[in-house]
C-alpha cells in the first residue's frame, strides 16, 4: 500500500486548511512514520504552501477531486509534496505538485538547479518530473491493468513574482524540456494555474484513481549489478533524485573546475543502507568515462570488487587505456577499473595527483594505514602516512562514500569525522552531502529504522512499514520450513540467498570438490548448510566464490557472510542469527566464543573495540539486503523472543491509521464537519456600488433577494442573477475580487448552525451539481417535493455506486446538514431531478451590520 501522511477529498482538506487542523494532522502522522518530529522548516513550509496551494483549489470545478499531502515515492522514500486525483475527458489521471516559498531564486553552476534558499537545489521543474517518472515506472497504479492514469505534473511558486526570479526558471536553453513538460507558475498566477489544473483533472470525480493509489504499491526496482554494464558504457543512466543528483551535479563541476585550476577537492556522501550511495557512485563513474576523465572506483570490500570486475571484464581494461590515453596494461596508473583502497593509496604515495577522481565506495572499510595481509593472518604495515591521506592525493576530486554504522572489523576506521578532520588538516576544501532516500527494502525508510531501532541505532521502532505491506519479515521457527519458503520463491525467478552470522567454521571444498556442511545445529533439525564455496583470493574474477555466489543462478545452496554480502542487495533473504550476538533481560550482549571468524576476534583482542557494537553493525548489514523480504531464523530462544515482541507492536493501530480498515471492535470515525470555506467577519457592512456596464463584478456583487425571487425562479442559476435585474450592488471593507456571477444573500434556518447562522449573509458562487460535491451549497427544491419551491443551504453529498458498464455513478444524493437537529435528505437516482443546486458558499459574510 501506498504511503503518506494525509490522504482525504479535496473539500475535507480545504476544512482541515481553514480550520488549521491540517498542520496539527501531518506533524502527527509525520512522528508515526518517523519516529521523530518534523523539522520546523517542514512545519513552515505546510503552514504556508498548503493555503496556497488551497486558495488555487477552491473553485468548485475541482470539488470532485482527492489530495495526497506528503506521498511517498516507490522505492526511494522520497514524498511529493502533493498529488492530486480526478478524471478530464480523456480518461483518469493525476497531477504531482512541487510547493515552493521562495520569494528569490538565482542562477547555480550545477546543471538543472538553481540558488534559493542559500544553497543549489534542483529546478522545481527537473524535480518535479523526476517524481513523475519514479511513478510512472515504479507504482502499480500506473503501470498495472485498468485503464491508464494519466500522470502530469507542475510547480507553485506561491511566493515568487517574475521579478524575483533571476534564474529564469523558464530558459529552455539552461533547463532543456523540463519548464514546458512540468510547467511552473509564479504568485500572480493563480487563475492560469487552476485553468491548467482543471483541464487534467475536471470533471472528476477522483476517487477511483486515489483509491488505487491508495491500494497500489511499489514495483521491485533494478538491483546494482542487473545494470551495471549498461551504465559504465553509457546505454542506460540511473534515475537520480533530489539530493543524488545535487551531489552528482557538484562532484562533476569540482572535477571540471580542477582540470582546468589544479584544486584539490574532497567529497564526503553519508547514508545508511540502500539511500543509493553505490548506485551514485558508479553513475559518478559512468559520466567521468564517458568525458574520458582519469577515474578510479575503489573499494575496501573483496566481494564488491571482485564482482564489479567480473561483469565489466569484457571492456573495462579497452575503456581505460582510452581514458588513460595509453596503450598498454603496464602504464595504467592502477591495474583495474574497480580496484582497491590499497591500489589507490599506493598510487597516491608515489605519483599524487595522477586521476581527475576517485570515487571511494564503501569507504568505512579503510584502514589506518597501507597494508598486505598474508593467507596465514599475517598483516605488514607498507606505509606510515594515514590511509585516507594517500588516497586523497591520488587524484585532484576524491568523493567518500560511507556509512559511519557499517564498519564490521575492530580495524576499520574509515568514518566521516575522521576523513573531515583529515582533509581539514591537509587545507583541502570539502562538501558533505547526506542521503537519506531508501532503494532497497521496498523503499521503506521505515524499516531501516526500525532495524536501526531494533539494534539501538536509534531510540524507538518504526512500525510504520507493517502496516504499508510493502516489505515482508518474518520470523520462522522451523528451519526447513523458512528453507522451503525461500526455494519457492527461487521457482518464481526470484533472487534469494541465505545469510549467517559468522558462528560457524568455513571449511574448503573436500578432496571431492563438494562443499562441507559447516552449517550444522540440532536446533536446525535435519537441516544444513554449505558455507560459500572457497576459491581462494586470487582467482580470475569470473571464477572468484565472491562473483559466483552474488550472480548464479544456483548459489541460492550456499550460505552467504557478512564479507560475501556487504555492497549486494537480492530480492529476498533468509537470515540464520547466530549465538553471538544474543539479548539478554535489556541489552545486547556478544558472546565472542560463539563468533568463529578468527581474524575478527583477534582484531577486536589486540584494539580493545566493543565487539557489541561491530557485531551489531554485522547483523544490521545483513538485515537490510532485501529488496521485498527478509527472513529469520534465530538460535537462541531469548534473542528470537526479543525480536518477535519487537514485531508485534502496533500492527492493529496503525493498520487504522493509514486507511486499510476499521477492526469491527472499533467504531468507524464521525464524519468531519467541514469548515466553511472561509473565516466570515463579525458583521456585514455592506457598501453600495454602481457596477460598470461593460464589467459589472469588477467593483462588486449583486444582492439577491430569494423571497421575491422564488415565485417565479425557472432553476437555472443564470435566471437568478441576471446583473440586469439586481437592483442593489455591494462590497465592503476586506472584499475579495469577485468572479463573474457571484451574488449577496440572506440565508434564513439554523439548519446549519454552528457554521451558518440564521440571518448570516453569505457570498455565494455560482456552480452546477457536479462542482459543489461536499460543500456546502445553495440549493433549490423542485415544487413537487415536500419543501417544493424553498431555497435552503445543505451539505451536498454523493454516493458512488458501479453503473452498468462498471462506470462509477451516482447512486443517491445526500443534502446534509450540521445542525443534528436536522436529518438528512436523500434523494435516489430517480428523485435527482427534484434538486438543483445553485451556487456554492464561498465566505460567510455574518449578520448585517443595522447600522
């Protein structure tokens, strides 16, 4: 399903916006997801942008459409600011819209962004489409069966007048297509705005396309090395967003600048699991290729590495010898195009400045200093200048790619602050730029953080992701059934591999070649397990273990480790959580005996590092390489415990909360008045005016008097207000400007009491039955009925049913009121044609002022 903090009808959220309930509503739902209040700029910016955006939609042409606030992007977590639902002519659709308060915006030296706000952010424009096309291809609303939604989208820029505007946001020369394909509009205007709105999504009504929204979710998104190849040559390019392409755009101007001044740079990029760090990364290398920069991709993860050479082996050597400018192996300045930390600081040491970039991907695994590591264990120091120092000096741009909570080995000491503390040392310029969009895991933040919670990243757990459906754990008590599962999916072309803490002993393949199954408990039943296969490390990449287990198909029969997996991410994953870290009464606990990875405890032994906290960081790895579901089979009984009442909480709750249904225990929610739609003042003072014959709603609006009128009056609301027959015209003090066809009067009743007094004036617009759709409205009843030729002020309301076809009808109208004292009248499809409504309520304007 579908997630987002509001969701409601277009008139319900007008109510929520003039009550002030709106912000209140979201901050709410925004700590429900989050775990954490909103920012107040965040508050800010609903308190302003969402009046705006409202001001736009009160005319009664939209009064059939629904409003997501804060919908969440598939597969990146990202939230739109709005979307809006309804029907044209053509068919269903929907328009995405981009909010801004700027009041001045100037020009960037990054592509597709401008300066506001005292930073480059993306052009409004380029944002917006970015989030049409992640729905577009990854919503099951827009791309499953059902007749197509048409998806648009546009910026308000509520605060911003053209003259403040000094990027010129329109220039198709700087900004391509985007300004024509996803069109802005300033503060003044409003009218063309609406106009463009409502040729997208007039005459409604919405529902059907919201509730399949609602309903939809997230498509599986390509995983890293499904695209790799295609990207490095330039075929396909990864779809970046927000704050990626921010740090994409910067790391490639401070590349240009250096080639043509000779400054250094250093990029540090932070974000936790799946935010895209990888993904940007190798695109960061794709383009640096394609303009034939001297670039290097280096890591610290043996896995990682080795299966980016593999799949790149047919052309990675021919690529770099063309950017390199050389001709053969030996001149290159490293020997691969994914390399490694060591290869890089080498080079750093004995010919410094020799690359345009180096893009450091999973740089928490650096080391202190430059070392070999033997087979037996043995470790030689080969430099005493710090690790993160040669690197950098290795090439004019170097970008750090890390996770500060990731590091899984006592020696690894590769961490924002220290590489900060390094370049500042060295006088070295730097940006730090923080992730923070989900791709892996469904696109659910949610679950990061309540892995994160769960392992005590972060206080609290996030639930929030168990009532989205979008991502799948479970804990099994049976190992073979969790196995069994797991094959199942493998039948449906899923990718699956099993993964264990390092609690068992990895053994080489026998003299038969068989793997040994080192995977062995009784707690596991009958089953077991086969580490992955041993290879040895200095195998041709195509036959490494590393390249085997992450790529074939049949790998699923082998058990994958922490120094297997880091870097990868599969469909599904099954977890067996070993003995060492365990929970105990309150707190984690390692039991270091249980943990087999010798070169790890020896580590932790000579370092003194906690190993609760690397072993948290190891499981917290593991947790997050699915992209649809994680599974768990946990050893030890306390810790499985633990782990399944973390689970539990809140399931119901918020299962109520995000619109999935109401547990009949619970009574369904009271309807919620609806606030008129603007705050009326104390007293109407009425100022009499002679309206201009050729333009009489420029000065002011007729008064009608319904008593006089009703005798007579045919039905058609252009027969009531014909400026012909008015004899008296007004305005007063605060007025706003009137639309062609507005009109003054009375309304007598306290059928709408607390809202409408009786003796309250109101301005009133006038609309068809199709525009006043949940408003309250003025309404004629035909002179047959039981109130036949009176005029009243009712709530219209409309219930939908299938019509013949499977169309959506209307199958009863419903005039409400908010006085409980007065029932509500329903009309069927066959009594309808007793009704006429009138004219919507556009501002209370109170009782007259006598004197």
């Amino acid at each position: 399903m579908s997630r987002y903090l509001y969701f409601a009808p277009l008139t319900d959220f007008l109510a929520a916006v003039d009550t002030a309930e709106l912000v209140s509503t979201l901050t709410t739902r925004h700590a429900e997801l989050t775990d954490r209040p909103p920012s107040d700029g965040e508050v800010q910016s609903w308190r302003v942008s969402l009046p705006a955006m409202a001001d736009v939609l009160r005319d009664p042409v939209f009064a059939t459409g629904e409003v997501f606030v804060e919908l969440f992007m598939p597969l990146n977590g990202r939230r739109c600011d709005a979307l809006l639902s309804g029907r044209s002519p053509e068919g269903p659709s929907a328009v995405i819209v981009e909010l801004k308060q700027w009041s001045f915006v100037s020009k960037s030296h990054l592509p597709e962004h401008v300066y506001a706000g005292g930073r480059n952010v993306l052009h409004p424009s380029v944002q917006v489409g970015d989030y049409v096309e992640t729905l577009r291809h990854f919503h099951s609303a827009f791309t499953g069966s059902g007749e197509a939604i048409s998806l648009a989208g546009a910026a308000f820029l509520h605060d911003l007048r053209q003259t403040g505007d000094k990027a010129d946001l329109h220039d198709d020369i700087v900004f391509g297509s985007a300004p024509q394909d996803f069109p802005l509009f300033y503060a003044h205007q409003h009218r063309l705005f609406a106009k463009w709105l409502a040729d997208r999504l007039v005459p409604g009504p919405g529902k059907p396309v919201a509730d399949r929204i609602r309903q939809g979710g997230p498509l599986p998104s390509p995983k890293l090395l499904d695209r790799v190849v295609s990207c490095i040559k330039g075929q396909q390019d990864w779809r970046l967003l927000d704050e990626q392409k921010t740090a994409y755009f910067s790391i490639r101007h401070a590349v240009q600048l250096a080639k043509d001044t000779g400054d250094k740079r250093v990029f540090v990029v932070r974000g936790g699991p799946g935010t895209g760090k990888s993904v940007l990364a190798i695109q960061l290398l794709a383009s640096a290729a394609s303009q034939h920069w001297r670039v290097a991709h280096a890591t610290g993860s043996k896995a990682f590495s080795t299966v980016l050479q593999g799949r790149t082996l047919a052309f990675s050597r021919d690529l770099m010898k063309r950017m390199h400018s050389v001709k053969t192996k030996k001149a290159l300045p490293v020997g691969e195009l994914f390399t490694t930390f060591a290869d890089v600081a080498k080079l750093g040491a004995r010919d410094p400045d020799r690359l345009d970039l180096t893009v450091c991907d999973e740089a928490h695994r650096l080391w202190k200093f430059r070392r070999m590591k033997y087979p037996n264990g043995k470790v030689e120091w080969l430099s005493e200048t710090s690790m993160i120092d040669e690197v950098i000096a290795a090439s004019r741009v170097t970008v750090f790619f890390l996770d500060d909570d990731q590091s899984v080995r006592a020696g690894e000491i590769g961490h924002s602050r220290l590489i900060l503390e390094r370049t500042a040392a060295l006088g070295i310029p730097h940006e730090v730029h923080d992730l923070d969009a989900q791709f892996r895991c469904a696109g659910s933040s949610s679950y990061i953080h309540w892995v994160d919670g769960l392992l005590e990243f972060r206080a609290g757990l996030d639930h929030e992701w168990q009532a989205d459906q979008v991502y799948e754990t479970k804990v099994w008590s049976d190992m073979h059934a969790m196995d069994a599962h797991l094959r199942g999916l493998v039948e449906q072309r899923r990718s699956c591999r099993l993964l264990a803490g390092y609690c068992w002993r990895w053994s080489k393949p026998d003299g038969l070649g068989q793997l040994p199954h080192d995977l062995q408990d009784p707690r596991f039943g009958s089953w077991s397990g086969a580490w992955i296969e041993k290879t040895g490390q200095h195998t041709k990449p195509l036959e490494n273990q590393y390249y085997r287990w992450a790529t074939l198909d049949d790998a699923y029969e082998q058990v994958g480790s922490i120094y297997s997996v880091q870097g990868f991410e599969f469909d599904d994953v099954g977890l067996i959580w070993g003995d060492d870290l365990v929970w105990r009464e309150d707190r984690w606990i390692a039991q270091i005996d249980r943990n087999k990875d010798n070169a790890f405890k020896k580590e932790l032994r000579s370092s003194g590092t906690d190993p609760v906290q690397k072993l948290r960081n190891v499981y917290r790895v593991l947790m997050t390489r699915g992209m649809r579901s994680t599974h768990l089979f946990i050893l030890d009984d306390e810790t499985r415990a633990h782990i399944q009442a973390c689970l539990a909480p809140r399931v119901q709750a918020l299962s109520v909360a995000s619109g999935d249904h109401t547990p009949a225990s619970t009574p369904p929610p009271a309807r919620r008045r609806l606030a008129i739609v603007e705050p009326a003042p104390r007293r109407f003072s009425p100022i009499e005016v002679s309206p201009d014959p050729s333009a009489p709603w420029s000065s002011g609006a007729p008064v009608m008097d319904f008593h006089a009128a009703a005798g007579g009056f045919s039905g058609a609301w252009r027969d009531l207000i014909d400026p012909a027959e008015a004899e008296q015209w007004v305005t007063w003090a605060d007025a706003p400007s009137f639309f062609p066809g507005e009109f003054v009067a009375e309304v007598r009743g306290d059928s709408m009491t607390p809202q409408i007094h009786d003796g309250d004036w109101c301005l009133f617009k006038p609309a068809p039955i199709e525009q006043a759709i949940g408003r309250p409205a003025l309404v004629r009843l035909a002179d047959a009925g039981h109130d036949g030729g009176r005029f009243t002020v009712k709530i219209v309301r409309v219930e939908w049913a299938p019509g013949l076809g499977g169309e959506l009808v209307r199958s009863v109208l419903v005039l409400e009121s908010l006085n409980p004292a007065h029932p509500p009248m329903r009309f069927a499809a066959s009594e309808q044609a007793e009704v006429t409504v009138l004219a919507v309520v556009r501002r209370i304007l109170g009782p007259r002022d006598k004197a």
